[in-house]
C-alpha cells in the first residue's frame, strides 16, 4: 500500500530552505512504503546508508515534483522520528535509469530494516540535483546536504512536524 499525502505548505525563513513556488505547493509531502534493498551503494560506497522505496512509492509522487535532496523527519515502523535527507530523482553520477526515493536517517540503527514500514515526511528543499566529478566531491555534498538538513531541522516549523500524527498512526502496509 503506498500513501502520499500533502497538508498545508510550511514555508521555513532559512535561506538554506529555498522552496521554489512549485515544489511549494507539495510541502510537507509525506510518503509511506515498505523499504526495499537498493543497489547497496549509500553505506558501501558513500559511507551513508540509505532506506529506499519501492517503485510505486516513487510512481505515486507528484509529476511536478523537482529531483534533489530534500530534508524532513523519518519513522521506521512504529519507533521513534528521526531527522533525514532523502534524494529524489535519477542519481546522476551513478546514471540511474528509473527515478527513486533514497532515504538517509540520521540516527545510528543496529542493523538493518529491509521490509520495514518507512514513513518520511518531507519538509523542505535543500538543492536540486547534479553530477558530480568525483565519488569525494558526491561524499562532501552529502555531509553538507546533512548538515544542513540539521540545522533547518532545529527550527520551530520544522519541529511541529516531527509530532505530525501522521507518525502516530500505525503502519498502513
């Protein structure tokens, strides 16, 4: 089962959370799907592990929503929220043929959660997607996506939203 729902959109006063008028329309947008085993990538060669969702997940997104690194908060199952960055899109520098939503919680887990019930809730828009020339410089924009995912996180908007009852609810699937 793949539920997408949008509420009013949260506008943040951060220069770091540029929400262009039509992506505006979309935030928070909130995703729920069973994780899936990716390509294996984000832990091994990233050194950032991330939760992907299956392909209707990603077919169910809104067709005017731009690709990139988003920001927003993470529940796997019933457990506790977390802050996140997820990339939506075609991951250029690895030349992804089918679009896909990769979510990186940042919160360390025991292990991991293939099968689990992933809810994300997308805040805000931090840059759109690119190629990179090297797999270090993809490596730094990454640490700095989730730096200033955590600095756009700690603001009073984007808090109220970590307590969405959308994370209340038990999982849908």
């Amino acid at each position: 089962m793949v539920i997408l729902q949008t509420i009013k959109c949260l506008h943040l006063n951060s220069p770091l959370s540029a929400i262009s008028k039509t992506m505006s329309k979309f935030l928070p947008l909130f995703l729920e799907g069973e994780v899936v085993k990716g390509f294996g990538r984000g832990s091994k060669d990233l050194g950032c592990p991330t939760a992907n969702y299956p392909l209707e997940v990603v077919q169910s997104l809104p067709k005017d929503l731009d690709p990139g690194v988003y920001y927003g908060w993470a529940q796997v199952d019933t457990g506790s929220v977390h802050k996140m960055v997820a990339n939506i899109g075609w991951c250029p520098f690895y030349q992804n043929k089918q679009m896909s939503v990769e979510t990186h919680i940042m919160h360390k887990f025991s292990g991991d959660f293939y099968g689990s019930n992933l809810k994300i809730c997308l805040v805000g828009y931090l840059r759109g997607e690119k190629n990179f020339s090297s797999l270090d410089d993809l490596i730094e924009a990454i640490k700095q996506d989730i730096a200033n995912a955590e600095q756009n996180l700690e603001q009073p908007q984007a808090k109220t939203l970590q307590t969405n009852n959308f994370f209340a609810n038990k999982p849908a699937i």
